[in-house]
C-alpha cells in the first residue's frame, strides 16, 4: 500500500492519468471510457488513481455502459473510492445521455414498421431492472400522439389494466394504439400473461374502434414483435 510519502502531484503524473487535460489538449473524442468516468469522480485515492478506479468499476460490468447505467447511487457505494457524491455524478451523467437517446428517438415518431417502435422506445427501457409497461398513442396517419407508461412492476412482471390502456387511448383522440415492455432477464420469449394481455387488448380496441397494432417485448438487444410473428 502507498503511504503519504507516495503520493505526488496531479501535475506530475502521465498525461493518461490526467484525462482533463489530455481532453483539452487532444478532444473528447480520444479519451476511454475509463478516462469520461475518472473525470466525472474528480479524484481517487492513496491507493489508486481516478482512471484505475474507474477501470476497475467498468472491468467489474464487463465494460459495459448499458450495465453501469443500472447500477443505483448504492450500489456503486460498495466500490472503495466511490463515495455518495462521485455515485451520484456517474448516476446524472449516465442518467443525461439516456435522455439524449429519448429525445433522438423522437425525431423517429411516424411508425412504419416494429422497428420503429423499437428505436423509440429502447432508450427508455433498455437500462431498467424492473419490467414497465408503455403505451404508444398513434393518429390516422402513425404518427405518435403520444407515449404513456401504464404500470411498472418487478424483474419478473407488471400488473396491466385494460381499462386503463384504453382511457388514456380515449383521452389523447387515439386512432389506433402500440404496446410495449421489457424483459429484464434479456429473454424474448412471450410469457402465458404477455400472450393473455394481447389477446384482451386487441378484443378490446375491437370493440372501442381503437386496433391494437402491435405488442413489442423489448430487451437491450433486440426485440419480438406479436405483429410480425402474426399474432395481432
């Protein structure tokens, strides 16, 4: 372990232990993932660095931003060198970039296809350990009126209410509507209560003039369309 007589100063040490000034001297652009995280925390220890603390976090989400993204202000306390204010500094900094992710994927809100509904929606589910449960809203001409979540439950599920889906479909003067959620676990595979849900809303948008189009199960990588594998 390094004692006091160890440490130097920040000047001194090399350029790559330096991310600010090597994003001053060089551009965002060339820095590690390590090196964007070291600057967010500011600083590390007697024992390590920002950067080697901050390589050693990512090595333990196998360097994996979708990952890191998930951990909780709590859960990155449990790494030493990481105390509540440098947690929450990763926290909003990653929590920004999900939200640039939504606000892109708005600019693709004419729905021509499942993946369309895929590209708008997986900023906003990609990251969550639980399951939720969204609504897309679409005019005559598939255009997105607006999205709503509807329930938010569990790793292993969420409670879904009919009628609610087709209030809020009522409310917002939509012609058809889009259903969406995730998995958590990354399995794509429809469970008994996905197939069941999907079957009672499109009865249901039957009888209320508002077709159900679609219901996508959305995971970090991919996703299962019900209307592409004909089960709408």
């Amino acid at each position: 372990m390094k004692t006091d007589n160890d440490v130097v100063n920040i000047k001194s040490w090399a350029l790559e232990d330096r991310p600010r000034e090597k994003l001053l001297d060089k551009g965002r652009h060339i820095l590690s993932e390590a090196e964007l995280i070291a600057i967010l925390i500011g600083s590390g220890s007697k024992e390590e660095t920002a950067v080697e603390l901050s390589k050693r976090i990512l090595i333990n989400v196998d360097n994996n931003l979708n990952e890191l993204s998930k951990l909780s202000v709590q859960e990155l306390m449990k790494f030493k060198g990481i105390g509540e204010a440098k947690a929450i500094s990763i926290v909003a900094a990653l929590e920004l970039g999900r939200r640039r992710k939504e606000k892109e994927a708005v600019k693709r809100d004419k729905i021509m296809a499942s993946k369309d509904v895929y590209e708008i929606m997986k900023p906003l589910l990609i990251d969550l350990p639980h399951e939720e449960f969204w609504l897309l809203m679409l005019n005559r001409a598939n255009f997105v009126i607006k999205k709503e979540l509807i329930s938010r439950g569990g790793v292993a599920g969420t409670v879904v209410d009919t009628k609610i889906i087709f209030k809020t479909a009522v409310d917002n003067y939509a012609s058809s509507i889009i259903i969406c959620h995730n998995h958590p676990s990354g399995n794509l595979k429809p469970s008994d209560a996905d197939v069941k849900i999907t079957k009672a809303i499109k009865e249901a948008g039957k009888i209320m003039e508002i077709p159900l189009l679609d219901h996508l199960i959305v995971t970090e990588d991919n996703y299962y369309s019900f209307g592409d594998e004909g089960l709408i």
